[in-house]
C-alpha cells in the first residue's frame, strides 16, 4: 500500500472519529480554565445525543436537509441548559466538583434512558434518517494527493470541529473575556479584586462546556451511532477529558490529542496491510493513546500543567 | 440561610435524578403490580377456562420485552405459548422487567415465589442469578437463554449461531461482486468465533476464491470502531460485511448508508444479527440490509415451556436450537437484493445441513480441519 493511499485510508476515518472528541474537549478545555473540573463531560454527551436523535426523529421530516444541524443545535442548547445544574452545584454551593460531574453523568444517562422508555416504550430509538453525510468539496477535492486525503468523503462536522478549535483559542488567548476567563482558574482572588466576577465567568465557562459537550454528543449520533440507547455514548466523554490533559488544557493541543486518539484508532484498524505495525498487536495500538495520556500525567511528556485553581472552589472573601 | 433552602432542594433534585435512573422503564411498575394482583386472584378461580394449571413466566435483561431483539422475541413466544392452552398474561404467563442487572434476583425470587412452574432467564447476564435461584428451589423450574448453566433444574437455550452464520455466508457469497466479504465481530471470544467459523466456511464452501477479512472491534458497545472498520473494509472493496457485535454493529449500517447515499448505484451490503435488521438498513430508497441472521427465541420458548407442561422438562441439558427447528435463519425480507437465486442456495445448503452433509465447524481449529477438507 503506497504512502498516500495509506493516508488516505487512515485520515477521513480519523477526522469522523475526532470530531464529537474535539468539540467535547473544547467543552472540557473552557471549563477547566474557569477553574471547574468538568467530570460531567460523559454526560453532557449523553443528553446531547439523546436530544439531537429524539429531536431528528420528531422534526426530522418536516426539516429536511436541516434536521441534522438544527438537531445539533436543539442538543447544544438543552445540554447547555442541562450542565446549569453542574454550576450551580460547583460553583453556587462549592460542592465537591468530581462527585457533582459524576451525578451529572448518572443523571444524564438514567434521564436519557428513561424517558426513551416511557416516549418510545422500549431501550432504544429506531434509527433516524435525517443523519449528516459524508461529502467531497468541490473543487478542493481535485487537487492531487491533498484532496484525496483531505477534501474528499468528510463530514462538513469534521471541519466545524477544527474550525472551532481556532475559535476557541482565539477567545481564549486573545480576548478580554478569555483572558478573564483564564485568570479566575489561575488566581480567583486576584482576578476577583481586579473586579472581575468569579462567579459570573465560572458559570459562564461551565454553560459553554456544556453546549460544546451536547455538540459533541449530537454529532457522534447522527455521525456514528444513528440511535440512542444505553450503550450510545459509552466513554467517548472520558477519552475528551484525556484529550484536554494531554493536551494540557490548551484548546489547539485537545484538538490535536483528540485527533491523535482518532488516528490512534484508524490505525488500529488499518494495521493489517502497514508494513512494520502488522506484527505489532492490535491492542497495543488501541492503547497506545491512553498510555500516553498517563505519561503526560505523569509528566514525562512535558508538563502537563492544570490551572492552579482547577477544582477549588472560590469563597469571597478568603484567603 | 437562603442559600440552605436551594442546597435542599439542589439536593432533592439530584436524587430525583437518581430515583428517575433506578426506575428505567416505565411499565415496570404496572408489571409487577399486575402479576401480584393475579396472583391474588390465582386462589380465587384458578384456571377456570385455562386447559392447564402450569405457569411460566421470563425475566428480561435490562432491554425490556420491546427491544425488538432477544427479550421481545422471548416473550412473543411464551404469549404464543399463552394462547396455545388459552391463558391469560398474569394468569399462567408472565414477565418481570429488570432495569438494571441488580434487578435479576429480586425479579427471579418474586417470580418464584408466586409459584410459577417455569422460568425463563433471557440472556447470558442472568446466568449468575439462575444459577443462585435454582439452587435455592430445586423445585421450580428454570431455563436459561444464550448461555448454558449446569443445575438439575434448569434447562440450558443455546443457537446454532455458526449454523445460521454458515447460511449468511453462503448467502455474502452468492451476493459479493468484488469476491471481497468482511467479519466485524463484537469481542474476539469463543460465542464470536463460533459467528466467525460459521460465516467463513459458508463463504468457502460456495467459492473458495473469495477473501474474507475479518475484524474484531473489541466491544459490543462501540459504534465508531465499528464505523472505523466498516470505513477501511468498504474503501477495500469488501461489499458485503456480515456483523455480529451488537450495537457496534450500527457504526457499520451508518457508514454504508452513508456510502449508499453518496453512490446510489454502488452495491454494498450488510448482513444484521440476531434478530431482522431491515429497518436499520433503509436509507431514501435503498436499503443496505441484505439479509439477517435471526435466532428464534421464541420457537425455543415455545418449545421448551411445552415440553415442560407435558413433563418431560430438559433440566440439565444443554439445548442446542439449529436450522433444523428453525431455531436459526435467515431473514427475506429485503427482497430486491436477497434474490431467489440467493435463497435458493441458502435452502440448498439449509437441507445439507439438516441432512447432516455438511458439519458446520464452530471453532478456529474446526475451521482449519473443514477448509482443508474443501
């Protein structure tokens, strides 16, 4: 197999399964720069697949070709609404920020669940039918060797996921309010006498994790899974999460952690016809992508460096 | 002091969301409070119209009797079997709902202990629960479906999967233009590699020449490595993939109908598992379904609560339900693409099996022996 049809075997693979991570990194990404450890990510996936099936089931016919993306965004909105729960808990009442993740994710599922079973009466959605497609580019696509690899049989999501990685960091690193945002997680007291409200960011930086969350989530269903059931979203939120760390909380490297996990992946699958890894075993590649997580954890690969105030919760006042 | 009022009432709703996980489906409660209720009534006009005073009653998995798979075949078959000797459900048949896998034992106690003859576990997750109830009432009867475990008392349901598998393969051959076909299995585990067996030496066996690519996801829940697979074996040339992995499986319905809809012309197949895919499959005015490896739980449920009722319960057997009971099959009703030509070789081969001319293999090494044997 010639180098670019390797490539190109392993790139649009990669770049569908990348997608629903990087958008719920980037979730990850603004809501631990607050200062909000995001544990919930799984969930905020889980109720962004839910609503964008059951969304595209109910409208789907009478949208048309815009089910998928107002489905989608239908999702990010309810998700965003529903991660108002995780701020209120971590931010409002300092509750301990992992448990309130882990309840969002509890909740998410069994909601999810449940009310497929009283709305559908049985475990699991039928599939829609208004699902994203694949598409070439016009004329993108016919540049030789980079438009067969990269213009051709790609989700339009796929693009969006890197798009908004760019959004991302530009707000982050280069804006008032991403500079804002930052510096709550680095130093909440210091920016709290600066005037600005630690609350405020906070929650804004948590409702922000949830919409890109739920996008994520909507996106995996009507890519990948096309129905809703219990076994839809099953760790694809916990993988983001390792794509933010090893992506040390930066929005670029979580979008490029998230695609090395997709590409990790592909090439997992591919393995068989590459010269060199076909005698490597299939599940070393499959976890590759989480050793390296560890590592970088454990500081081997850089430092993976947290912001300072990730995870504790701010009390005005103290010092 | 403000602040406390809303942590209560923070608090009430997050256990409101625990309370709304723990009762999954929403009939569950009906279910149970039906069958107490007839239980109730049991004593009062116990089986006036029914021909019989034998009861059997089924636990499902955490998918409900309407799952459109295992559980709700199982329960179309005892409410087949419920009308055979005109019985009423909660009055001689019944079902209890588990919602989750610490559902079993309560559902399989409460069952017990309203005096129901028969129970069915369904599927390989009540094993444990089974095993433990039926040592506990070495009375009652108990049966097991899609697993096997031992015990006096209960009666093991197990599929000839790699027979039907055989019959899927025979059809994957019949149907394959590029000579190409692929295997996506869930976890690379003795009950997929029976799947394995049976599909590759039906492909053999109707053309020797064709290549079989065979992958295994690692997981029944994981629709993007199922995508990802069914990505690299359709951009191969493989048009035909047959998958035995559960909801992995829906990763490759996604990408060939996202295939099917860029290149309507192209011809690309899956074959489903279990029970009728042919829903799964349509996309605008095609559908990528060719076929489907079905298991008929309730032929098998049918069947065994009538063998129990008349006395001769298989307890402690293994019971194996293959093409010859119609326990395994394959679906027609995708019928523009599963042509006569192709049912009519999948009946040929259906017959040498039932004839005993051809011993599907169920293992690798079985394989091996078989492919030699060609």
């Amino acid at each position: 197999m010639g180098l670019v049809d390797l490539l190109q075997s392993i790139i649009p693979p990669a770049l569908f399964f990348s997608a629903p991570l990087i958008f719920t990194a980037l979730g990850g990404v603004f809501s631990e720069r607050s200062g909000v450890v995001n544990i919930g990510l799984e969930g905020l996936m889980v109720m962004g697949a839910f609503v964008g099936i059951i969304f595209n089931l109910t409208f789907g016919d009478a949208l048309g070709v815009w089910a998928p993306w107002v489905s989608i965004f239908v999702a990010m909105v309810v998700s965003a609404l529903f991660s108002v729960i995780h701020a209120v808990a971590a931010v409002s009442f300092r509750a301990d920020q992992v448990v309130s993740g882990v309840a969002i994710n509890f909740l998410a599922l069994g909601l999810g669940v449940f009310l497929t079973k009283q709305w559908y009466g049985r475990g699991q959605t039928d599939m829609v039918s208004h699902q994203f497609f694949t598409r070439d580019i016009p004329f993108l696509s016919d540049i030789p060797v980079i438009g067969d690899i990269f213009f051709q049989g790609i989700y339009w999501t796929s693009y969006l996921a890197i798009a908004l990685s760019f959004v991302a960091w530009y707000v982050l690193y280069k804006t008032p309010f991403g500079l804002r945002l930052r510096s709550v997680g680095e130093h909440p007291m210091a920016a709290d006498t600066n005037g600005i409200s630690v609350y405020k960011m906070r929650y804004i930086a948590v409702i922000l994790s949830g919409a890109l969350g739920g996008l994520g989530g909507s996106v995996f269903a009507l890519t990948i899974a096309l129905n809703f059931s219990h076994a839809t979203i099953v760790g694809q939120g916990f993988m983001s999460l390792a794509a933010v760390i090893f992506g040390k909380w930066h929005p670029l490297g979580a979008m490029g952690a998230a695609l090395f996990f997709g590409f990790a992946q592909s090439l997992s699958v591919i393995s068989g016809g590459v010269p060199v890894l076909e005698d490597v075993p299939q599940v070393f590649l499959l976890i590759a992508p989480y050793i390296l997580t560890i590592l970088a954890l454990a500081g081997f690969i850089g430092r993976a460096e947290a912001p300072r105030a990730n995870g504790e919760p701010y009390i005005k006042g103290t010092r | 002091m403000k602040n406390r009022k809303f942590v209560l009432l923070f608090a009430l709703l997050l256990s409101l969301g625990m309370l709304l996980a723990a009762c999954g489906g929403g009939d569950s409660g009906e279910g149970s409070t039906d069958s107490e209720a007839a239980s109730d009534n049991e004593g009062n006009e116990s089986g006036e119209e029914a021909s019989t005073d034998f009861s059997a009653g089924m636990v499902t998995d955490v998918g409900g009797v309407d799952d459109k798979s295992f559980n709700q075949s199982a329960w179309e078959g005892l409410k087949a079997w419920g009308e055979e000797h005109s019985l009423e459900k909660g009055k001689g048949f019944d079902y209890a709902q588990s919602n989750s896998d610490s559902d079993y034992l309560p559902n399989l106690n409460t069952l017990v202990r309203e005096e129901y003859n028969l129970v069915f576990g369904i599927g390989y997750k009540l094993e444990d629960a089974i095993k433990d109830v039926a040592e506990q009432y070495p009375d009652t009867n108990f049966a097991i479906v899609d697993s096997v475990v031992e015990g006096d008392n209960i009666a093991s349901i197990t599929f000839a999967d790699h027979e039907g598998s055989f019959l899927a393969g025979v059809a994957a051959a019949k149907k394959t233009k590029t000579n190409k076909v692929g295997f996506v299995g869930g976890t690379d585990s003795d009950l997929i590699n029976k799947f394995e067996s049976g599909f590759r030496a039906g492909v053999k066996t109707v053309n020797p020449d064709i290549e079989i690519d065979v992958q295994y996801a690692g997981a029944f829940d994981a629709p993007d490595d199922g995508k990802l697979i069914a990505s690299n074996m359709y951009s191969n040339e493989i048009d035909v993939i047959y998958h035995s992995s559960g909801a992995t499986g829906n990763g490759v319905f996604a990408q060939a109908k996202d295939i099917k809809n860029n290149e309507p012309d192209r011809e690309i197949w899956v074959i489903g598992v279990d029970r009728d895919q042919y829903a799964e499959g349509e996309i605008g005015d095609h559908n990528v379904t060719l076929t489907s490896m079905i298991k008929r739980v309730d032929n098998s449920v049918q069947e065994v609560s009538n063998q129990a009722m008349n006395g001769d319960f298989p307890g402690g057997e293994a019971l194996e339900f293959g093409v010859e009971d119609e326990g395994v099959g394959l679906a027609d009703t995708n019928e523009e693409a599963y042509t006569e030509e192709i049912s009519g070789a999948v009946d040929e081969w259906k017959q040498k099996i039932i004839d005993g001319e051809v011993e599907v293999p169920q293992t690798h090494d079985e394989l091996d022996d078989y492919l030699d044997s060609l």
